[in-house]
C-alpha cells in the first residue's frame, strides 16, 4: 500500500491527498461505514476498559469530596500537583485540535481536512476532562458557582485582576466556541448520514442536521460563517494556554515567575496536542480501516509539526536555563538547579528525554513514515508534557525560599487514580464519538477528492482552468 | 421516516436537474441566469466555488454579524469589570488601581471571542432559516454525489417546459419535476 501512496503525486510532485480513483459516494460509505455496523470486538474492549476507568474515577471523586483533597498527597508547600500538572495537561492536549481545524484552514492546509473533525473532537473531550480538575480541586466543588460573577446576597463579586478568574472565562469560552465551531461542521454530515439512514436513525440525523439540504443560499453563508469561527478560534486558542500560564506567570514564585511561560505554554501545548492526535489517529485509522482517508501523508505532516515543535519547547527549556543563570538571582538560580539536580531530577529529565530527544528521530523521513517509531514517540511525548506541568508545578513549590518549607511530593494511590481515571473519561468519550458520529468530513474531504482527481487528470480540465493553465 | 408534525415536508415546485460532477453543474449555472430563469439554487453535496456567483447569489452578511456582536462583547466584559471593580463595590486588592486595565484585557478578549462566537453560529442559522425540518429533500443522493439545481416554480410567466427543455439540453444525468 506504501508503494501505491508514493505513485499518486500531482504536478508540483506533491502527494494527493486522496486516491483520485475514489467517487464522492465513495467518501460517504466510508466514512458511514462504522457508524452503520455493529461495533467490532476491538472497539468493545477498549470501551470496556474506559469505562471501567471512568467508574473507578467516578468512585475517587466521590469519596475525595466526602473525604476532601488531603486523600492525595497534596500538603504543604506543595498544594498543586497531579491536579493542576493534569488541568493543564488535558487544557494542552486539546489545543491541536483547534489549531489543525483553525489555524490551518486559514493557512489554506488543505490535508487537515482528513483529521480535523476527529482532532476537535479530542478537543472537546480534552477540554471536559481538564474541567473536571480545577472543580474537584477546589475541595468544595458545589460551591464552584463561586467563580462565576453573578449578583449575589453578599453583592461581592470577582476578583477579575486574579489570573484564576481569568482561566473560568479562558477555558469555558474555549470549551464553548470549540464545540460551536465543530456542530458547524458537523451539519452537512449529518445530512448525508439522514440521507443514507432509514427509520429512528434517520429521525436522529435529521434533527442533529437542523434540516440542512446543501442549499447554495446555505453554504454562503455556511463557508462565511466557517471562516469567521475559524478566524476567533484561532487567536483563542493562543490566548487559552497564555492564560493558563498566567496562574504561574503571574505569582512571584521563582520557577513560575517568568515572561517566557506565555509562548513556552502554547508551543508545549500545541506539541503534546499532535502527539495525542498522532497517537489516536494510528489507532482509528487501523480500528476503522480509514488508512485511504488519513494517509501517511498526513501522519508524516504531522509528525512534521511535533519535530518543530518540539524543538520549540527545547529552546524554551534552554532559554528558562540560562536566564536563570544570567539573571544573577539566586532564588531563581537555585530552583533550576534543583529541577535538574534536586530530588526531582527524574522527573526533569524523563522531561527533556521524552520532550526534546525522542522527537528527533523525526529528521528522518523513514521514521516519520514509520507508524511504530511514531506511536512510540507520540506515547513518550504525552509521558514527557505530562512530567512538563508536573516539574513547573511540583519542583517549583517544593523548595521555596525559607528552608523550613522544604518538603517532598508523594504521591498517594489516589493521585495515580485520578490520572489513569481521567484517561479512561477521555477515552470513552472518544471512542462514543467514533461510535456515533462521522469521523472524517465528508463535505471536505469531496472537496479535496475533486482537487485530486483534477490533479491526476481523472477529469477533463473545464476552458477556464485549460486557460489559466 | 418518522411521522413527526415537524418533519411532514412542506411542498415545493419546480424542475430539479441532477448533475454527477461540479464542473457539469457550473457550466449549467453560468447558463441558467442568462436564460431568464429567476431564484434558481444548487443543492451540493459540498460547497461549489464559482457556484454562487454564476446563480447571482449575493455575498453572505453574516461576518458583519461576527464583527459587530465581537466587538459588543468585548466592550460589555470591559464595562462589566470595570463596574463591579471600580463602581458597585471598589475593593483595594494589593494596592492595585481600581480600574486595572491590563488585567481587565484577558476577559475583555474572551467576553468577545464568546459573544462574536456564538452570535456568528445563531446569524447562521438566522440566515439559512435554520432548523428547518419541514423542507423537503429533493433527492437523498444531494448530499451524497449528486448537485442538482433547482428552478423553482415562479409567477405567472412560468413556463415549464421552457424550464426542462433548457435543463435537458445541459448535461444533467436526470431532470425532474417536482410537485409537493
């Protein structure tokens, strides 16, 4: 199949993005396919085990509420860590898919239109499952209408110049755009898949595509619309993660009290956001035989932007380093001494191992190409943004200024359940989704499809292109 | 189907021809204006560029929607913080100016993204008189492989055959007449 792939290239010699031998009734049963079948074994036993994670973190949950947040190893100094290190995780896994559905529509990225209906979904899925963790982090979450301003008996409202108010309307607005912009390009799939369906199937579709037929009058002002959310969505996605860098940014504790963490925070998020989409898409794309849809064209552009990225979050590293030595502060000084040296070394360097080596492999477009070597990478580069969070929040707040703070970090059985459990609530949302709606978008993917076909010269160029050309 | 009240199809008149690729469908638009055919529309399965064009259709308002409801956001979260920080009840917090301006920009720029978000999603469905489930579907496989373009039934002056005789002298794989 390789060698079948590398034969289809257009004039410029770049690869087609899909085989042009393809029709767009093609596309819809394809794409129809695993939704309109009984799910296979596979997917059931993934389900299974998600669930069974989303039970036990359920349970974790309850009992921390009864219990309250003393149940994981949280104490003084340290009094954010698998919390918080997994808020911003779950917030940085979810800013790929805004940026390749975004972001590269308006950079005209014709090849996201394979992955970026499945990449918002993890957005969407992410965003929930790093929303869960700031509430149950409270301690108190049924007062978690707290952070909201609303008129109140005590006419007290917000503090809005606290960066953590800032994060309520950064990660709600997100979460709420996100899902807008991917029920916008959900419609027209819907509609095909009511047209294809019979019975209660086809009254759910029905109501899911609000009644749209693929009026040209609509998809004006569809492809306007698109654009417009496209183009909110995407300075809201770097303001997101700048804001979430700001509940560090914005204190004074060395280690967290720097102007780099903004763009840092971003570049990371966006780096361990390709490697989560990397590692779902090897998996669907196997699971649900989409391998004609999402090519390794497309797994090689995208492990393309993990080697840039990741490279960006290197520099970030080495920049952190040195302006703590330039600075000539020695409580700066100190803290990065002790990230690389202290007694959270290790999780410092499973950081840089995961984070800057692990991806060179990269410059090499067999293991680019390899969809082994890429899982691989993509499962130690979630490993290593993890340890990321974890070593700004945990090694910076363990040994603060007075020596008498000093302290270290363990974990208790529950912390490892809430990050296990928090995989399993992702997953079985995703794997709902791969269930139920269509994974790929068939209206772009048939735009695409035309391009391709144009380009191997499947159809007849119309006098218009033949006097352009 | 179900036999909901708010899925009964309302009727619809006029010719549907069917065209199995865009290009075929383009070249059927560019004509059917000059031919005096009024309020002509094209179903595809996804949107065709030039499409609108050749059928007169005018450009969407809706980023105007965007722009304005973007800005109004943004200009109500400022007035909002600067109202319950500095106005309804001022509280000194680390000796902070009342009116904090750089700290008010975050929610600022969120409130606008929010309500320029949203409001472009409910101009949208504003626009394309959305949901709609009482319209009818021309033809399951418009959404699928097919682009049909619709000349609807208008006036006085309609002539049918006039319609079908020009949609049968383009290259649509079928042409049809529909009637409720």
């Amino acid at each position: 199949m390789s060698a079948n792939e590398t034969a289809l290239v257009n004039v410029t010699g770049e690869p087609l993005l899909i085989n042009p031998n393809k029709t767009f009734a093609d596309v819809n049963a394809e794409v129809a396919a695993p939704i309109e079948r009984k799910p296979g074994r596979l997917w059931w036993i993934f389900f299974t085990i998600s669930v069974l994670l989303t039970l036990q973190f359920a349970a974790e949950i309850t009992y921390q509420i009864i219990k309250g947040v003393g149940i994981w190893g949280l104490n003084h100094p340290v009094g954010w860590a698998v919390d918080i290190t997994s808020f911003v995780f779950w917030i940085g896994i979810g800013h790929a898919g805004t940026l390749i559905s975004a972001i590269l529509h308006l950079f005209r990225q014709r090849w996201r239109t394979a992955i970026n209906r499945s990449a918002e979904a993890m957005t969407i899925f992410a965003v929930m499952t790093a929303g869960l963790f700031p509430l149950i982090h409270t301690g108190r979450p049924w007062f978690a209408y707290w952070l909201v301003p609303y008129p109140n008996w005590r006419y007290l409202w917000v503090n809005f110049r606290s960066p953590l108010v800032w994060d309520v309307f950064a990660v709600s607005t997100y979460m709420t755009i996100s899902i807008c912009f991917w029920y916008t390009g959900l419609i027209p799939d819907f509609a095909s898949l009511r047209d294809r369906s019979t019975g209660w199937r086809r009254g759910i579709y029905g109501v899911l595509s609000l009644g749209w037929r693929g009026s040209e009058r609509h998809w004006q002002h569809y492809e306007r619309a698109y654009m417009m959310l496209a183009g909110l969505s995407t300075p809201l996605v770097l303001s997101v993660h700048s804001i979430v860098s700001f509940d560090f940014a914005t204190s004074i504790l060395p280690g967290w009290h720097t102007t780099i963490f903004p763009p840092y925070f971003v570049a990371g998020a966006i780096f361990s956001g390709f490697a989560m989409v990397v590692t779902l898409l090897v998996i669907l794309r196997k699971v649900f035989k989409m391998e004609e849809y999402i090519t390794m064209h497309h797994l090689e552009n995208m492990n393309k932007i993990i080697l840039v990225t990741g490279m960006m979050v290197g520099y970030a590293y080495a920049t952190e380093f040195f302006i703590a030595l330039y600075s000539g502060n020695p409580f700066e000084r100190f803290v990065f001494l002790n990230r690389a040296g202290g007694p959270f070394a290790w999780s410092y360097w499973i950081m840089v191992s995961c984070n800057v080596i692990s991806p060179q492999v990269f410059w090499f477009k067999r293991f680019r190409r390899s969809l082994v070597v890429m899982f691989i990478v993509s499962l130690l580069v979630n490993v290593g943004m993890w340890f990321e969070r974890f070593t700004i929040i945990v090694t910076s707040l363990h040994r603060d200024f007075l020596p008498t703070n000093w302290s270290y970090y363990k974990p208790t059985i529950f912390d490892f359940s809430v990050i296990i459990g928090s995989f399993g609530f992702f997953f079985m949302w995703f794997l709902l989704f791969c269930r139920f709606f269509p994974t790929i978008s068939m209206a772009e993917v048939k735009q695409v499809l035309w391009n391709s076909k144009k380009a191997a010269g499947k159809v007849p160029a119309t006098k218009a292109e033949k006097i352009h050309a | 189907m179900l036999e909901l009240p708010f899925l009964r199809p309302k009727p619809m008149r006029g010719i549907l021809a069917l065209y199995d690729n865009p290009d075929e469908i383009l070249t059927a638009a560019a004509l059917v204006t000059e031919h005096g055919f009024r309020n002509v529309d094209a179903y595809t399965p996804y949107p065709v560029h030039g499409l609108s064009e050749a059928l007169g259709i005018r450009k969407s308002w809706v980023p105007y929607v965007t722009l304005v409801m973007g800005l109004t956001g943004a200009a109500l979260g400022l007035t909002f913080e600067i109202w319950t920080s500095a106005i309804d009840w001022p509280i000194n917090v680390g000796g902070k100016p009342m009116v904090s301006l750089p700290a008010f920009i975050p929610i600022t720029f969120e409130s606008g993204v929010l309500i320029g978000g949203t409001m472009t999603l409910a101009a949208l469905l504003v626009a394309c008189g959305l949901p709609n489930w009482q319209a009818p579907i021309l033809d399951r496989d418009l959404t699928n492989d097919r682009f049909g373009l619709f000349i609807p039934e208008t006036g006085p002056a309609w002539n049918e055959d006039r319609a079908i005789q020009f949609l049968r002298s383009t290259r649509a794989v079928d042409v049809r007449v529909i009637r409720g």
